[in-house]
C-alpha cells in the first residue's frame, strides 16, 4: 500500500483489522470516535490501476496535463468510488474487530456524499465514529458508523458516510 503516516512503518492489513475488542468494549465505543487511520498518499499509478480496472478513463483522473489544462482543479484527481475504495485499507489499520466474529461483511451504506475532490498525489485518512453496535439473540451484530474521509491540508473532507457493518458470532 502507498506510505502511511506511521513514521513510515505500515500496518500489515492483509488478513484483514488488526485490533480486537470484546462485545463489551465495542459497545462501550458506542458514540465515541473510536478511531483515525494512518494518512495514505495515492498517487498516478494507482488512480490509473482504478481507472484500468473500472474503465472510467475520464481525463480529469488520468491525463495530467489535460488535467492541468482544462478542469478547475489544476491536476488529476481521485475518482470518488476510489477514494471510498480506501475504506477498508483504513478501517483494517484501526477499527476494531470484536473478538469471535466468525464472518464480517459490507451491509452498505446508508448516507454518502463526495464533499471535495481529491488531488492526486494527497494523502487522506479516515476518522470513524461509532455511531451504534447492536447484537441480536441469534449473534449477529450490526454496527453503523459514521465515517469522514480527510484529505491531508483541506478545509472540506473528501467523503461523508454512514457505513453498516455486519458479523455472526
């Protein structure tokens, strides 16, 4: 993954979140900010890869001197949906994974919006509020957080969501 804030030492999120919790912790995170990732840089080549893999070749994301030329932002930017794609890359870094969940999975998103565009070659980061965390008899729980994706320097984030999350324990 591109660099990370971490004094340049980076988190390893290959087998998914990295930090447990008990069922009691978590719920005790209800209405808190319980977490901020590291700040990632994404640069050409990945918005490129993006762009290769979803064929949105628009120029303002892949043509820098295009970019440059003909769109108010002075460059490239991000395509959103691949600043949402980071989600997961942030979330793995910092948010909690309540210990015995069998399976965890994306419920979806209640709320999202695309603030500010993103330039390419910024860092952004992703500060999470748990905004709820509910387990039902069965053992599946659901927890909804609010989710701010900050982008390193800017007044306005780049993305606002309510993201859901589900798991069986």
């Amino acid at each position: 993954m591109a660099d990370s804030g971490n004094n340049g030492a980076s988190v390893d999120t290959r087998e998914g979140p990295v930090r447990r919790v008990s069922r009691a912790q978590m719920e005790a995170m209800v209405g808190t900010e319980a977490a901020v990732s590291d700040w990632t840089r994404i640069d050409q080549s990945m918005v490129d890869a993006f762009a290769n893999l979803t064929g949105d070749r628009f120029f303002i994301h892949v043509d820098p001197d295009r970019a440059a030329r003909e769109s108010p932002h002075g460059g490239t930017i991000l395509h959103g949906f691949l600043t949402l794609s980071m989600l997961p890359h942030m979330t793995y870094q910092v948010c909690p994974f309540v210990e015995g969940t069998k399976s965890m999975l994306n419920y979806g998103l209640n709320r999202l919006r695309f603030v500010a565009p993103v330039p390419t070659g910024s860092r952004i980061r992703g500060r999470f509020f748990l905004k709820s965390f509910d387990v039902n008899a069965e053992g599946r729980w659901t927890s909804v957080w609010n989710v701010t994706v900050d982008i390193e320097g800017a007044e306005r984030p780049a993305i606002v969501a309510e993201w859901l999350s589900v798991g069986f324990l």
